[in-house]
C-alpha cells in the first residue's frame, strides 16, 4: 500500500546525490574563477572547466525535475491529510531547479 509506495519514493530521492551535487557545483564555480584569472591556463583545460561549470547545474536542474516527477507521482497513493507536506517538496524542488538554472546562466562561456 501507501507505506511500500512511501519507502520506494524515500529511496529514490537520493539526498546524498543532491548534497553531493552541491559540493559538485562549488568545486565547480571555484574552478571557473580560477579559470577567468590564470592567464597561463591552456584552452584545453579552459575549456574543460567551462564544460563541467555547465554540465554540475544542469545535471542538478535534472536532478530535481525527477524528484519532482516521483513526488507527484507518489501524490495518489498520499495519505490525503499530508499531501500538502509532499507539495511543499515539490515546491522546493522546483525552487532548487531554478537556482540550479540561474547558476548554468552564469556559468555558460561567453560568446566570443
């Protein structure tokens, strides 16, 4: 029932994947300034800090849409009492998505 549909849901929200993606955005964006003051960097390795700059808050924007997903698809089997406590998940999730967003528009590469 609801319980086994809960405990599957518990598991697919990976929080250590989300906190890991966190320290994975940092590391990123400490690379990327780096990247815009050491004039002595080669493109090549430029051009890798840039990628992963990009790729950690996309990847994090995924992220929260299937967490999102599995919370709304998890709503029917909610106890009806408690469905506004899975929403605010929702909500956050969704507010995280955005910020993940925002970050990837800072860190794009300039057109040159």
């Amino acid at each position: 029932g609801a319980a086994a549909k809960a405990e599957a849901l518990i598991k697919e929200l990976d929080f250590h994947a989300a906190l890991l993606a966190a320290d994975a955005d940092a590391a990123a964006y400490a690379d990327l300034q780096r990247s815009w003051k050491d004039a002595s960097m080669s493109p090549e390795e430029k051009s890798t800090i840039e990628a992963t700059a990009l790729q950690v808050p996309v990847s994090l924007v995924e992220m929260c849409l299937k967490y999102i997903n599995a919370i709304h698809e998890f709503l029917p089997a909610c106890n009806p009492n408690i469905t506004s406590d899975a929403k605010v998940g929702i909500h956050m999730l969704a507010g995280a998505a955005r910020a993940a967003y925002q970050t990837a528009l800072v860190n794009s590469p300039p057109e040159e």
